[in-house]
C-alpha cells in the first residue's frame, strides 16, 4: 500500500495522459476539421514550452533543472510529483478539446463570426495599405530616434556576453518607449505584413510581393531594436504558419521552418554568449517556460494565499494589476535584486496562482471558446483583412500558453492592438466586388410561319 501511495503521482500522471489522448481521439473524430488547426497549434505550442520540460522537472524530482545553471533556489520546490501538479499541467490539453467537441454544433458562435468575417470583406488596396503600415511604423521609428535608442540594433554585438547590460537595456526601453509602441511591434506591424502575405498570394503583379517584402523586413528591423529575440522569431513562425493557410507550401514545410528558426535562435544566441551550443538552445525552449511551473504549483496556497483574480479592472482605476508572476521570480531567484523579473507562466498557470484550480479551469474552458471562435473565421476567410484577423487570433493563442489571458487580451502583446490595423484599412479599402450570378436567359420559341397556299392547292385540298 505504501508504494502505491508513493507512486500515486506517478500513476496520477498516466491517467491524465491517457485522458488527454482520449479527448484527442474525441476532437478527430466528432469536431469540425476546420478547428483542428487553432486547436493542435495552442496545445503543440504549450507542449513544446511546458508540458515536455514540467513533465520531465516531475518525474526527475526537479533534478534536471540543476545541470542548466540558471541560478534557481529549489529550497521551495518541496513536491512536484502529486495528483494536483499533474492535473495542472494536463488541463489545457484536456479542457479545451473537451468544449471544442460540445461545441461543435453551436449556432450562435457560427452565426456571429460569419457576420463579423463578412463585414471585414473588402477589396485590397495598396495605397490604403502603405498608408496605414508607414504611418505606424514611422511611428515606431521615430519614437527609437527620439528617445535615443535608434542604434539600438547595433549593440547586440557589443554587449556580447553581458547578458546583465542587454537585460537592463532592455528594461530601459521599457520605461522610455511606452506600451503603445509595443503594442505596434508586438501584434499591429506583424498583422499589417499578414494583410500584405495574403495580398502577395493571391494578387497578381510583382507590386503586392514588393510591399509585403518590405512590410515584413521593416517588421523585423524595427523587432530587433527591442534587444528581444522572441518577436522576431515569432513573427516568421506565423510567416511560415500563414504560408500553409494559403496552401503555398506543405505542412510538413513547418519542420524545415522549425529546423531553420532553431538555427537562427542559436545564432542570436551566441551574439550573448560566444560558447552556445544547439543543447542549449533545446534547453532554453523546452525549460524557459517550464521551469517556472513547479514554483507556481509550490507557493501558491502552500506558502502565500493565492493572489487575487485578475479581471483586468486596474484599467479602469479599480484595483491593481496583478503582480503573481513577479511574486513568484523573487522565490525563485532571491539573490537577484538588480532588477525585477516576471516569472513567466501559461493562462492557466497565472489563474491557478490568482484563484486556484476553479478559475484555472474557468480560464482554460474560455480558451476552447476562443479555439471555436479562431476555427469558425478560418473557415470564412474572405480577404485579407478577415485573414489578418484569423492571423492575429493564432497570435493570440500563441500567448494563452505564455501570459495571463488579460495579458493575451488587453496588455502591449494583446489582440486588443489588430484594431489600429483593422479599422483604417477597412476605412481605406474599396468596397468588396459583388459578383452576380448570370441567369441563363431560356430563349423565347417563335411561332412557325405557314408556307403560303396557292390557289390550286387550294382547290385540291380534302374537304
């Protein structure tokens, strides 16, 4: 009996592995296709960045965090083996397929994004487009000049292997350049160059290729000037990504993007560290989100009362923003006190720290809506401004599994800032084309005429 108890997290973790797969096995075979694909891409993100490395930090008892260096205190790691950990750590990929399936026959989510898919059906227009990206991104660059930072991009090799100078750098520019021009880096400049994508596919001439090649460098450029490697290597994930919703290349084609984004991080990399090696840039994607997760598990209620839920009201003066994230790096790295780090978790990590396992189950529920709501507008894509929407929710997903889900919403990185791309190009696009139909027009039968009666035949016609 003792060693099944000992066990128990153990066999906990087997039976909501197979519960996972079940639910998946639910999804292929009951849920619509078209909401297959938002679906396996948030679970195949929050695979890749927290169940691989949370599952290996319980099964080893945390050990496999020490050969990484990072600098943790495992004194508060007390039990990361136990039915509560693994439950945590399986719901998004039990919760969310869960309410794909019961949803799958809901008419008011299909009804209300075809709506929302059809208004946004508009015909492109490269002025309108120019107009738009070069307002925001001179915007952005104009905000780098004048705060000083607009050499910013040529410090990644002088601050080589001084990994404290780039985080302070960084924090700097946090506090000098404001969450608006942020919010533009982050989500609106990279939904403007998926516009010009979906443009350059399905236009014809050389202009639209044109315009969605320096769309997506300035994207990049002005990316880089942030000292941050993320959104970078995020936007030509959704590059690649979108190249496959316009069946340009092949799904399997993501595993050469995939092999060639690992390439290009090692190579950031060792612009901070000259000895980087390909293990440990395994090492930073499989454990950069996971290790935080067994501390969040441990502190929260054992050692603090959970935090408070984050509803987001601090923007409208009530209350404050929520500081979890910030409470829990302290016990994780208590020596560091040069600057304040945020420890980083899923949506549903954050709502178990804020109001436990309920609101976690509450948050990753609200996720598969969201899921049905991205897989609905894939299906009636109409343009490149519903594309860029669809694009922009992906994004957003991508966030779910990386930040609170007020974050991936209303923060600098959330959808929240596709509306300054949206709605101007909206007001700047031409009106959709309305092709009408051509009803074939049955042709009218003529009366035949009667061949003249001569007067003899008349006289010899049968009375």
């Amino acid at each position: 009996m003792s060693s099944i108890l000992e066990n128990y997290g153990t066999l906990s973790l087997g039976g909501f592995a197979a519960l996972s797969l079940l639910m998946w096995y639910f999804v292929w075979k009951w849920a619509e296709p078209v909401v297959r694909l938002p679906l396996l891409f948030y679970c195949g993100f929050y695979f890749v960045t927290t169940l691989i490395g949370a599952t290996l930090i319980g099964l080893s008892d945390s050990k496999c965090l020490e050969p990484l260096a990072w600098g943790l205190d495992f004194k508060v790691l007390r039990d990361v083996n136990n039915v509560r950990y693994w439950c945590l750590l399986f719901m998004p990929m039990i919760v969310p397929p869960m309410v794909v399936v019961a949803l799958s026959k809901s008419r008011i989510i299909e009804s209300a994004v075809k709506g929302t898919a059809g208004k946004l059906n508009a015909t492109p227009s490269q002025l309108g487009f120019l107009t738009v990206y070069c307002t925001w991104s001179g915007y952005c660059l104009s905000k780098l000049y004048v705060t000083g930072q607009i050499g910013t991009i040529f410090k990644w090799h002088s601050l080589q292997s001084d990994y404290v100078s780039m985080i302070l750098q960084r924090t700097e520019m946090a506090g000098m350049l404001g969450s608006v021009f942020f919010g533009l880096i982050y989500i609106t400049l990279p939904m403007l160059s998926f516009y010009a994508l979906y443009c350059c596919v399905n236009e014809r001439g050389i202009v639209w290729k044109l315009i969605f090649c320096f769309s997506a460098l300035t994207t990049a450029v002005i990316s880089l000037s942030l000292m941050q490697k993320g959104p970078v290597l995020l936007f030509f994930v959704f590059i690649g990504i979108g190249l496959v919703e316009l069946k340009v290349i092949r799904p399997q084609s993501l595993a050469i993007v995939g092999a060639g984004l690992v390439f290009l991080l090692t190579t950031l990399q060792r612009f901070m560290a000259e000895s980087w090696s390909y293990e440990q840039t395994f090492n930073l994607i499989v454990f950069r989100m996971a290790h935080s997760y067994p501390y969040y598990v441990n502190i929260y209620p054992d050692m603090l009362p959970f935090f408070g839920l984050d509803l987001g009201l601090h923007l409208i003066g009530m209350g404050e923003i929520a500081s979890d994230n910030n409470v829990v790096f302290d016990y994780m790295y208590p020596a560091c006190d040069w600057v304040q780090g945020a420890a980083p978790g899923p949506a549903h990590v954050r709502a178990y720290g804020q109001g436990g396992l309920l609101f976690a189950f509450v948050t990753v529920a609200l996720i598969g809506v969201g899921i049905k709501m991205a897989g609905v507008l894939r299906r009636y894509i109409a343009g490149p401004l519903s594309f860029s929407l669809y694009m922009a929710s992906l994004v957003c997903l991508y966030f779910l599994t990386q930040t609170s889900a007020r974050e991936a919403l209303l923060s600098c990185y959330g959808i929240c800032w596709a509306v300054p791309g949206i709605i101007p190009l909206w007001l700047l696009s031409k009106p959709a084309r309305v092709v009408v139909p051509k009803v074939p027009v049955k042709p009218v039968a003529r009366p035949q005429r009667r061949p003249p009666v001569t007067l003899r035949a008349a006289m010899n016609a049968p009375r």
